[in-house]
C-alpha cells in the first residue's frame, strides 16, 4: 500500500517503523519542523524525521497544511491513504480528500473519551483503569472521525503518563499494520462516535502543577503521575519548591500536607497519605526520598504547600 506518514513525536515512531518493516511503501513522511531543545535552545529535528532519515524515507516539514503547494504535493504523491499518528496539525479537508481510503488517525484513547491533544495524560490523571488506542477515520473535526478499530488496555496504580505512552505507542504500531489490509478490503466497518459521550483533553500547562493536599489520597497521586514526564507535580517546602516525580498511595492519615512518616516519606492528604518516592528540590538533583532526605532532614509535622 502506497502511504503518506503524518507524525512528530516518539510516540509516532513504533507506527512508522512497523508500517516500514510490514513492507508497505512508504511514499513520504510529513513531520513538524525542527525546533530549538534543552538549555542551548539547540535546533532538533522530531523523533519521527530522525527515524525515517534512518530508512531512507523522503521528509517533508511543511510549516502549514493550508497551502494549495502542499495539497499539489500531497495529491502528486498519489498514496493510498494518509497515516496521522500524534502529527500536531489539523489536515484541511482538501487534504483528506486526497487518497483513495482517506486518513486514518492512530488516536490514543477510547473515543469518544478526550478527544485533543493529551489524552494519555488526562485519563491518568482522572484516575481512569483503562484507556486504549482508536484507529479512525478521519474527519474535519476534532477527533470526531467514524471508529474503525479500538482495543482498550489497563491503568495500572503505579503506571505514569510516561509508561502508558510507551504501552500506547506499540498497541498503536500493531493496530494499525492489523487494520490497513482489513480496510482495504471492505472488511471495517465505520462506527459513529456518539457525540454526548464526547470529553476533551487539551494539552497540559503549568497551572495543573500545583499539589492540592486536602484532596484524597488517589487524587493526589492521580496527578502526580498523571504529570510525569512534563510538567511535573509540585509542592513547596516553606518557600522552596519541590517536584514530586513519583509516588504510591498509602493508609495513613494526618493533618492535610503534614509530614506522617519519615520512612518511608509520607505525606497525609483530605483522605488517606500519599508515599513520595522520587523528589526535586529547587535548585538541587532529582533523587529517590532516602537520598532527599539524607541531605534535606524533614522532622514528623512538617508542612507542604503554599
């Protein structure tokens, strides 16, 4: 099958490098343009140019889609269908007009659950026990595309935004080599997404940061690794801040953002505690809370919070 790659980050690679190794051509990947990273603001191609430069493949980084160039393009390539895979550009319908099986999206929740830009994210930090990857079909709205294939998978307590990524990305990879020859043969049948059902997940910002200790213990821990890897959950320690990467629900109880135990470091929340395994002061290394603790003594009834 002749197919056009849309994807940026890594989570879009497994997809492509399994569409590559089940022998489809692939006749152009289109990935967002290189953009400055890290302290030196370094210009940095995405994780997807980088693998298909590895295999060969044709690279395009247009800045826009809605540019009849690239529609002249597109349509020049002649593929089969479009594969979308965590892109970060909405395609104009003048391009999903294009190829004879039109666009599919590799979408990384139970649709119509959070449509947008972070789902994985945001069931983890609802505290959801399962999500799982939806192959549609694409359409002008946002994620709004008839479902053509969906396989749910578990959350697990200690999983983190970052772990379900990775689960995510190769449930994505194997679906969609599984769906393209079903579709090409008639053999998906599109179903509706019902529209009430509909929830969003935008991207995230650092407002969500903010650890609000009256709330229950899973709440608390909900949003802590619902915020790994970016923007990372925080606390303060007088007028210091501290990042709380990881943690595991425990039974204690206490005063809301009190100091319950030293070992290990456990923090009382509205209900129940919260152990806090892996920390960050401000200024200072990330390390496991015995490290932390070692060079930061903490005594039973400190405080977090503002």
């Amino acid at each position: 099958m002749r197919i056009v790659f849309m994807g940026t980050p890594d989570f879009a690679v497994p997809a492509l490098e399994s569409l590559y190794d089940a022998g489809h051509e692939i006749v152009a990947v289109f990935t967002q343009p290189d953009k400055p990273r890290g302290r030196k603001q370094q210009l940095t191609p995405p994780e997807v140019k980088q693998c298909a430069l590895s295999r060969g493949l044709t690279v395009y980084q247009p800045s826009t889609l809605r540019d009849d160039a690239v529609t002249a393009q597109l349509t020049a390539l002649s593929p089969d269908i479009i594969v979308v895979a965590a892109y970060g550009k909405i395609l104009p319908k003048a391009i999903l007009d294009i190829p004879p099986l039109g666009c599919v999206n590799i979408h990384a929740s139970l649709l119509p659950k959070y449509r947008g830009a972070a789902p994985i994210q945001h069931a983890v930090l609802n505290g959801e026990r399962e999500t799982g990857v939806t192959i549609m079909q694409m359409a002008e709205g946002l994620d709004t595309g008839d479902i053509l294939l969906q396989r749910a998978i578990p959350i697990a307590t200690d999983d983190t935004s970052a772990s379900m990524f990775e689960k995510l990305s190769a449930l994505g990879a194997s679906m969609i080599v599984d769906s393209l020859p079903m579709l090409q043969r008639a053999e998906l049948i599109p179903i509706q997404q019902d529209d009430t059902l509909a929830t969003f997940a935008p991207m995230l910002d650092r407002s969500l940061t903010e650890i609000d200790w009256s709330m229950p213990n899973t709440s608390v821990h909900d949003r802590i690794r619902g915020l790994y890897s970016w923007p990372i959950a925080q606390t303060h320690i007088g007028s210091k801040r501290l990042k709380v990467y990881r943690s595991a629900l425990s039974s204690g109880s206490g005063q809301i953002g009190e100091v319950i135990s030293l070992s290990p470091l456990t923090v009382a929340c509205g209900t129940g505690s919260v152990e806090l395994i892996e920390l960050q002061l401000e200024g200072k290394k990330r390390m496991d809370s015995r490290a932390f603790l070692l060079g930061h003594p903490l005594d039973i009834g400190t405080k977090f919070g503002g």
